[in-house]
C-alpha cells in the first residue's frame, strides 16, 4: 500500500519518551489542556531538540504529520479526562486489496477527528509475523479494543461514517466473548507496539 502509517507510540519514542500507553495517557493528563494560542511545537514542556524533531515531523514528512496532528488535537482538550477509555482501532488489510486502497483516506480523515484514539493499519500479508495467524475474511477487517479488551472484529462497510460510529459505540460496548473469537491472538495484535 502506498500510505504509511505511524503509530501514537512511534511518535513517542522518537521524542525520547516512553511509548507506553499509560505513559501516554499520563503525559496528555499531565500537559492538557494546551492553549489554543499556542502551537504544538512551542509548547515550553518540549526541549529544544523535540521541539525541532516536531517542526520537521511536521513540515517535511506527510507521513509522520497525521500523527503530530493526533497529538496536537489530544494535548487541546479541555479536559484530559476525555482521552479515556483508551479506544485502540486497528484495521487489518491487504495491499492488493483495492477495496482497502480506497478505503485509506478516509482511515486517515478518521484518525484526524478523532483525538485520543490510537490509530494502527496492518497489512495482513506483509505484518504477518507481528499478527500471527489471524483470520480475516472480508475487507476492510476493523479490531476495536478498550482498555486492551476487544470488543469489535469484523468487517466494515468502507466508509468513515461506519468507522466513526464504531468508534463512538466502542466504550459502551461489552468485551468479545472467548467463544466467539480467538480473543488472546486479538489481545495480543491489540499490545503491539
């Protein structure tokens, strides 16, 4: 697939902090909410290297930028405590697949609206040492986890506003039943990193 996607925990670690998700939180916690006035990459919490890193980040790598402007839209909120439960979407695709092609940018429209919410694409064939065996029968395969519980897997229609409601509905919805589901393998793929 031609989109690239970077992971909330990647941007971390390559601002030199830790790039657990509690860590995460906690940071968001502890810097929101940033003033509206002021932009992500002078905020006076940054050194002056992770200042610079999120200028370039910004300016120079389009991949890289959806995920500044991920944590730019968390840091803002007026209430951290919006940020939870942490919702973890995962879209499992494949790169011949033209359905998942098309279904990018509006993945990508998504991810800009909705703060707070981490955001992972996996191509099922490339990243299938990292997913395991994982059974995926139609696209695009959507897992939604809550608090590391998955509580969606399936497909989707291809469409922001189906993703959008999922999203939404994520919190309230219960865990998926070990019965239904090989619940350690989406657990697992719902920890990586």
């Amino acid at each position: 697939m031609d989109a690239f996607y970077h992971r909330f925990s990647e941007l971390f670690a390559q601002l030199g902090l830790s790039r657990e998700p509690a860590d995460i939180r906690d940071f968001i916690k502890r810097h929101s909410p940033l003033p509206a006035e002021r932009r992500l990459e002078d905020a006076a919490f940054w050194s002056a290297a992770q200042a610079a890193l999120l200028r370039e980040k910004l300016m120079e790598d389009a991949d890289w930028a959806e995920v500044v402007d991920q944590l730019n839209a968390a840091l803002r909120l007026a209430n951290s405590s919006d940020i939870e439960p942490t919702v973890r979407v995962v879209c499992l695709c494949a790169s011949w697949c033209g359905v998942c092609r098309d279904f990018v940018s509006q993945y990508q429209e998504t991810m800009r609206a909705t703060p707070g919410v981490v955001f992972d694409w996996y191509d099922i064939e490339d990243d299938v040492e990292r997913l395991g065996d994982v059974d995926v029968e139609s696209f695009p395969c959507i897992l939604i986890g809550v608090q590391g519980e998955p509580v969606f897997f399936g497909p989707i229609t291809p469409n922001r506003g189906s993703l959008e409601l999922l999203i939404q509905r994520a919190p309230n919805m219960a865990p998926l039943p070990q019965s239904q589901v090989d619940r350690d393998r989406l657990e697992t793929i719902l920890r990586i990193k």
